[in-house]
C-alpha cells in the first residue's frame, strides 16, 4: 500500500500513518492542512513484538500473530478511508529481530502493506522531526523511549543533529530477572558513559507513551491543574522527585491509579528508572514532554519548505477558526489593525507575543455559531485544550484568556485558579486587553475586514485613540463602538479618544 499523492503537495491531505513498533501497533489517521494536523482517528493493539528480543534475538510469535491481526484491520479501515497517503514504519524490533524483515515480508504477502524498516538513526531523527513540529526551534535533546530501545538525538539550531540508539527499553531487560530500578541505572549508566559527554544537555524533550504516562503521574502527585502532556515541564526536582517514588512503587500499586492500565503498569518503573539515570547523567534541568514524535515527524518530512517554516500555532488557530465560515479573512485583518498598536506597548510575553496575537486575531469568529450566553465560557475551555501546536501550557492559558475576553468584559475567567497559576497578572491583563481590542475590532466593523480597514488604532501614553476616515466616522464610531473602547482603554489604564481621521476628536473620556 503506497502513497497516492505526491509528498511534496501541501493541499489540505488526509494522511494514514502505520507504526509498527516493538510494544505496539498503531494506526492513526491525520487531517494535514498545511502546517496543522489534525488526529481524527487513532487505534492501538498492544502486540508485544520485541517482549522474546533479549531472550532470544527474535519476534515473539504470539506477537506476531496479535501484529498481523492488528495490520490487517488497518488495511481495512485505510483501505475504506482511501487516505491521499499512507507511511508505514517498523523500528526497533523489526530492525533487531533476527526474524524481523521477513515478518515484514509477510505483512507484505498477506496485507499489501509495505512496511519501511528504520534504522536506528532514522527512527531518532524522525522523533526529533515530530519534536520540532509541536514545538518549532525547540533546543536540546529528544529522547524516546519505546519498548526496545531509547534513541537520543541533538536539536541544533532547529535541526535534528548527532544521536545514538541504546537497547534501555523494557524489553532489552526482560530476560535479566525482577525489576530492579539500580540494575535499570546501572544500565544505563553503562550504555550512556561513551555518549555523555556529547549529549550533556540543560532540556530533554521527552517522547513515547511511557515517559507520557509518567508526566500524567507526576502531574496528578503535584496537583497540577491542567492535564495536558504537549509542552508540560518538569524541573530537574520534580522529574528526579517523580521517577523515584514511581520506579519504587509495586505493579500492584501502579494499576491502582486511576489511567494507569495494566500493561502500562508493567513498564512504568522501567520508563521511571531510565529517566532519572538519563537525567543524572545528562546533567538535565528541565524535562518537557511532546506528544509529537516519529508519526508526526513522518508527516512534518513530508511537508514542503515553505510549509514547515510557518508556524504551527497561527496556522492551527487558522485552520480551526475558519471552520465557522462566518467572515474569511477577518484573522488576517484583525492582526495587521491590531499589531502597530500592541507593539507599541512593553511586551508581557517577550517576542512571544506578536505570535499569540495572531493566533488569538485567527480565532476571532471561533464560537460564532455558540449560544450568545455560554458563548465565552464554552470559547475559554476549548482554546485552552485544543490539540494544537506551537504553545507551551502559560501561551494556552494566555490564549484562552484573550478568546474569552473577545466575547465579554468579565473581569475573571472561568477557572481562575488555573489562570492565576501559569499567568502573572500582568500577563493575564494584557490577554484581557488583547480580547478587548478583537472584539472592539470586530464590533466596530461588523467583523468586516475592508470597514476595519477605514479605521485605526493607537495606544498613546495617555490615551487609546480611535479614529476612522472623515465618511466612515459617523458610521462606524458609534455609541457601542464608544463603549468596546471605553473597555480596552480601562484595561489599559488609559483614557480614550475617537474621531475622525483629521484627529478631531469626536467624544473623549477619562480611564
């Protein structure tokens, strides 16, 4: 089964990715738009293939047969789909397996599918790919840990560079008795010790289901407030502090934690054991965690240049906007409006900012079709944990903040606390200011990007001023525009000013 598309096409593509990989087999398809993928539909079998690898250099049959079974639903649902492209891939225990291409030939002869067996050094840059899509210019380390191996690789400048492919996954370790989270370091220590001195590194960007779960873990022992593994950090304290209690906890005790399944329970402490070496060793003070990796680094290799340089999170907020269809073309007005006067202002999120406010501008219409009464709330709970890319867990909140502000002048949002947690409040008031000046911009113009156009905003040091050409000013600078204004100028600390272009002011009031 090939791609029936051209890789380099960056049209809207609905692309089905088959991940074969030494614990499981997974399917998931994607909507690509441009820069944004979508997941739309994902499904996992836990087949176990790499489980006999340290026992005995080979597949596990009962693996196997679980695997085929799993691809050949797959090749079902994509052959019912009839995605534009299919990528499938097989890492570490085809690639180790002594058995290993000729169950890929098999799947072959029976499925059609044609699975692509990476190398090791392959599998660590398309990990790093999936990183650098979720979060572009990330700098550091990737680290993914799968059932069977653990491959770091080096982000400089923006580009996967050198890496190395261990044997520190779970099933490396399945013929050398009981757990044993000292024997796990010890391990690690030793297959680390060539490599460290090149892959010392302040931020590991953590990838794979395992050190996945395990963020969920520490985030519930922390008391956390917002369950969303993209982009969620740990200090080297609390990833040292979380990976200890885990790796020393019974399997009994894991399966007890509500999410934590069975199987998953069974290879926790091994995922817990592995990062406290690889930071000890390392020299890691913060973790991050991505819930990008090598599927979604298929898809970002597959994009052309042009597309990959544009950033994920604008071009989501784009993609997921114009989904209401209200007004094409308002995201774009309302940014080039809004930018000379934000920029004017000492920035709250450092160069950041520019950015979330063309994301926010991109979402102006976002809840059009919402009851006007739940409008806000419902539009703060949905920016927040939207699955797009591009923004660390403050941006979401910020974000968030900024689309409720663009639909009401309540003074707090719907989940405070969190708010008040990941936000200082001068950046939860420039959020505030920023809503205030969308929905302004979007009031004034009846969300018209050519009578936005006839207007102009300022901040000045004294006042926000307002003003439209001299035919448009009667029309649009009316007493509701007066009062959207009179909200952002408060906001601001500022007073106000409207009129026409000549700059005679029209009506004036102070903060």
């Amino acid at each position: 089964m090939r791609s029936t598309m051209s890789a380099s096409a960056a049209e809207p593509r609905d692309v089905a990715v088959v991940d074969v990989g030494s614990n499981s087999v997974r399917l998931v398809f994607y909507r690509v738009e441009g820069r944004a993928v979508w997941t739309v539909f994902n499904e996992k079998a836990a087949a176990g293939l790499g489980r006999d690898l340290a026992a005995t250099g080979r597949l596990s049959p009962e693996g196997m047969e679980a695997a085929l079974a799993a691809l050949r639903r797959f090749c079902a649902l994509i052959a019912a789909a009839r995605p534009d492209q299919v990528f499938a891939a097989a890492t570490a225990a085809a690639r180790d397996g002594a058995d290993g291409a000729a169950f890929c030939r098999t799947v072959r002869a029976e499925t059609g599918l044609e699975l692509n067996i990476l190398t090791g050094a392959q599998e660590a840059r398309y990990s790093a790919l999936g990183v650098l899509a979720g979060a572009p210019g990330s700098q550091g380390l990737v680290g993914d840990l799968g059932g069977a191996s653990l491959e770091l690789i080096r982000l400089d400048g923006g580009r996967p560079g050198d890496g190395v492919t261990l044997p520190l996954g779970p099933f490396s370790f399945r013929n050398a008795g009981p757990f044993d989270a000292g024997r796990i370091l010890a391990e690690v220590e030793r297959r680390l010790a060539p490599h460290a001195a090149r892959l010392q590194t302040v931020r590991l960007h953590a990838v794979g289901g395992a050190w996945r779960n395990l963020a969920l873990l520490a985030m519930r022992m922390s008391g956390y407030p917002l369950e969303i593994i993209h982009q969620y950090e740990l200090s080297r304290r609390e990833a040292l502090a979380a990976a200890r209690v885990i790796a020393r906890q019974s399997r009994g005790s894991l399966e007890r934690i509500e999410g934590v399944s069975r199987r998953r329970a069974e290879t926790l402490p091994h995922a817990a054991a592995v990062l406290e070496g690889v930071v000890e060793m390392l020299g890691v003070e913060r973790v991050v965690l991505s819930a990008f990796g090598l599927r979604e680094g298929l898809l970002f290799d597959s994009m052309p240049a042009a597309v990959r340089a544009q950033d994920p999170l604008i071009e989501g907020c784009s993609a997921l906007g114009a989904r209401e269809g209200v007004a094409p073309g308002l995201g774009a007005a309302l940014e080039r409006w809004l930018a000379p006067a934000f920029a004017s202002l000492a920035p709250a999120l450092g160069e950041r900012e520019a950015v979330l406010a063309a994301a926010a501008c991109r979402l102006a219409d976002l809840g059009a079709r919402l009851h006007p009464d739940h409008r806000a709330d419902l539009i703060f709970h949905q920016v927040l944990r939207a699955p797009i890319a591009g923004m660390d867990h403050p941006e979401r909140v910020f974000l968030a903040a900024a689309c409720f502000a663009r639909h009401t002048a309540a003074p707090a949002v719907p989940d405070a606390p969190l708010a008040h947690r990941l936000l200082t409040p001068e950046r939860l008031q420039r959020a505030r200011a920023l809503g205030a000046a969308i929905r302004l911009g979007c009031d004034l113009s009846g969300r018209n990007p050519d009578l936005l156009a006839r207007t102009r905003l300022e901040f000045r040091a004294e006042a926000v001023v307002l003003e439209a050409d001299a035919a448009s000013a009667p029309i649009l600078l009316g007493e509701q525009t007066a009062r959207r204004a009179q909200t952002l100028a408060g906001l601001l600390e500022r007073g106000l000013s409207l009129g026409a272009a000549s700059r005679q002011p029209l009506r004036e009031s102070a903060a």
